[in-house]
C-alpha cells in the first residue's frame, strides 16, 4: 500500500466513532479510502453508514490536514501500517478483532516471530523482580523477543532485562506513541525503540484512558506465542491478558508463588485452571518447541555464508559504525551492504544500534573473531 493510500486510514483513524466496523464497511464498498474520504454524504449513506458515522466524517474531514498528520508521524519516526500492508505482523491478523491500523516506532524484525509476552503487578515483590530479571535474560539470550506493555512492576523489569541481555522488546501502548506512559519509563521507552518496537493502534496525540488498557493487552498476547504472567492479583490486567491469549489459541505460563502471597493469587489460580507451571525458561521453550530453534540460532551465529559476510565482520567492532563506513571501508555498494547486514542481524552475528549503526553482536565467538581478522 502506497504512502498516498495511508494517510486516508490515519486520517480516518482519527475521526471519533469511525471504528473497526465503520472503517472495513468503508473499505469493502470504495475502490479505495482514497474514494472514501472525497465521498459525499450520500455515497457515505449507500456504503451503509448510519447518520451519526456520516454527520462524524462530514464535520471532521475539514479540520484535519492529512499532509500534516503524516508530516508529525515522520517528525516522531513513526510508521503506520494497515492491515493490507505486507510488513503488517502476520500472527496479530490472526485474531478477529485485530487493528486496522497500527502505529509503529523502532523496527519489526522477522526474527520477533519468536515473541513472548511477560505481564504482571506493577508492584511486584522481591521474588516478583528476581523471577522477571532472571527468567527474561535466559529468554533474551535464546533469541525470544519480550513484549509487553510498559507498565510499572513487571512490565518494567521484563523490558530492562531484555535489553540489557541485549535482546529485543516490543512496548505495546494504550495511548499515542508520542506519549509515554507512565512518564517515568521515557528513557526506558527510548531504549526499546533502538532494540524493538513500540506499538499502538492510537493516533498521535491520544492520551492514555482506563478502557485503552483491555483492548491494548489483546495486542501483546496476540503478537507473541505465549503470554508469561509473573505476579498478579486474581482479577489485574495481567490476568485479563492470560484469558485473551486463551482465546487467541496462544499458550499460557504462570510463576508459582506462595499461597499466602496476595501477589501470587492470580498466578496460582491460572495454574490451576491449567496454565504451564514455569520453574525456568527451558520449561517455556520446551512447550513452545523453540530449544531446537534456539540452538539453530547459536549455531548460526558463528558461520557466514559468504566472503561478502566475513569482509564485513572485519569491517565491525564492539562500538557503532555507520552502514556508509562500512560501504567505504569495504568497498562495497550500499545495496549489497545493506542487505547483507540484514540478513547477518536475522542470525545475530551483528546489531543494529540506532539508525544505520552496526556492532558485532557479543555472541559473536572470540575464536571466530580471530579467524575473520
């Protein structure tokens, strides 16, 4: 889908009580949102629009500029796709109530495939930290992309511990993504974005409100193969999203904790309504068939599959280089760099940190290292 098609879905994404519903009658009646947005009230009418839809669109189209909504998504680094679009995440469109449209700000990469959401209290106790910290670097570190949602307590602790394994995460909003919530986590936000993503199916400028956080929570389980709920009280967030991911078909794991703890309630009681009991990170890559996966991954990482890959590896080191120091060191087009980093970054023997900044990734095998220099 052209840049052109797109600005009529934000656009039309912006307009109160232009929903899902609204948006797909829209789209199966016009040959394009690009009819859709000139239409006239009656054509909005034979499209099967009620009155309110139609009286919301006619009075809301003058006062936005479609130019100027894309003009701030780029000023934010933001990018919005539709679920026409191929870069599209295949597994969120797999559930029936999946976004139309979502806004994202960092990077998809194929390996996040591989995801887990980890949910939980945000006041999470001593052994709440020490089981996230522990549980999401293994994970991390076998290549398992951690999503969730940014919240304080275990939302937290998962995302930092992702990142500092130096894995990737994904931050799932309940607001805009020009605005972070809770503010504290802003640096943390950062962050994700140069080792992930951050994702909302809100418009720029939308503030975060109590009814966002159910409808955000469906994203996280649905991106991810399985949902991880560390602590959690019998009737929190977190639990809601372990029953999402229930009826998404999504795998459900649970840390145990003491029957005394009012933290351990929700997990406890998902464990005995069937929930994988997790003792440590094989037990969630045993029932999502990923060791073997994981094990590839390691092996991957140490042999390059061409003289292009090795020329390249010599060209990088343990701090950022610009892809066009690589192009002049190496003496290779851009074209060929840059796909070649990419395919390298799918088997981590690089990172890309920051926009168009390369390092060896620290799996890279000192052996190996010696070899290519």
């Amino acid at each position: 889908m052209s840049n052109k098609d797109t600005k009529y879905w934000v656009g039309f994404n912006i307009i109160p009580g232009i929903g899902r519903v609204k948006l797909t009658q829209l789209d199966n009646y016009f040959d394009s949102l690009a009819d859709a947005w000139k239409a006239t009230t009656a054509d909005l009418k034979h499209a099967g629009l009620d009155s309110s839809s139609i009286n919301a669109i006619t009075s809301w189209r003058p006062k936005i500029s479609l130019e100027a909504e894309m003009e701030k998504l780029d000023r934010y680094g933001v990018k919005a796709l539709t679920f026409h679009d191929p870069d599209y995440p295949s597994r969120l469109k797999e559930i029936y109530d999946y976004p139309l449209i979502i806004y994202i700000r960092g990077s998809l990469l194929p390996e996040d495939e591989w995801s887990l959401a980890v949910v939980g209290t945000r006041r999470a106790t001593v052994y709440g930290r020490q089981v996230t910290e522990e549980i999401v670097t293994d994970l991390a570190r076998s290549r398992i992309t951690i999503v969730s949602g940014l919240a304080k307590g275990v939302d937290s602790i998962a995302h930092r511990s992702a990142l500092d394994a130096g894995g990737r995460s994904i931050a799932i909003f309940a607001c805009g993504l020009d605005i972070v919530y809770p503010a504290e986590n802003a640096n943390l936000a950062r962050s994700i974005i140069q080792q992930g993503a951050l994702i909302s199916e809100y418009p720029l400028g939308t503030r975060p409100k109590a009814d966002n956080f159910p409808r955000r929570n469906r994203i996280m389980s649905a991106l991810s193969l399985g949902v991880l709920v560390v602590e959690a009280g019998e009737t929190s967030g977190a639990i809601i999203t372990a029953h999402l991911a229930l009826e998404q078909n999504r795998e459900v794991f649970a840390i145990p904790g003491s029957i005394l703890s009012p933290a351990s309630k929700g997990t406890n009681n998902l464990i005995q309504e069937g929930a994988k009991l997790v003792r440590d990170y094989t037990d969630i890559l045993e029932e999502l068939n990923l060791t073997t996966v994981a094990h590839q991954m390691e092996i991957k990482e140490v042999i390059p599959a061409s003289d292009t890959e090795s020329l390249l590896l010599k060209q990088l080191c343990a701090e950022p280089t610009h892809i066009d120091e690589v192009c002049r060191t190496s003496g290779l087009p851009i074209s060929t760099v840059s796909s070649t980093l990419a395919m390298m970054e799918l088997k981590s023997l690089v990172k890309q940190v920051g926009t168009m900044n390369y390092v060896l990734s620290r799996e890279v095998r000192e052996e190996y290292r010696v070899k290519v220099d």
